[in-house]
C-alpha cells in the first residue's frame, strides 16, 4: 500500500483500501476510488470526501 499524505498520520489508515470495491490505482491517486458495482465507474472525488460519490469512467 502506498501511504497518502492522509494516511501518515497515526491511526488514519484508509481502511476502505482493503475493500474489493476501491479502485487502488484511483485510491493512491487521493480519490475515493469506490467503484459503482453495476456500472464498473469509479468515484473520482477527494479521499473522505462528505458528499455523495462523483462516478465517472475509470481511468
């Protein structure tokens, strides 16, 4: 796992990387990465973000 600037804190560690729905390449990328299992599209906001996903093609 590569650590993001969010994850070297102590006790930040992105759980959801370690979650079959992340996409990892997107994730390291400080994306949220979650992946909309119907349509294969990957969330582009920010790490954490408090809004609904922004689902768009995977890169």
């Amino acid at each position: 796992m590569n650590p993001t600037a969010e994850s070297t804190v102590i006790g930040t560690e992105r759980l959801d990387l370690h979650n079959v729905a992340i996409d990892e390449p997107a994730a390291a990328a400080g994306r949220c990465g979650t992946i909309h299992l119907p349509t294969g599209r990957v969330c582009r906001a920010t790490a954490r973000h408090a809004d609904g996903c922004d689902f768009g093609p995977s890169a």
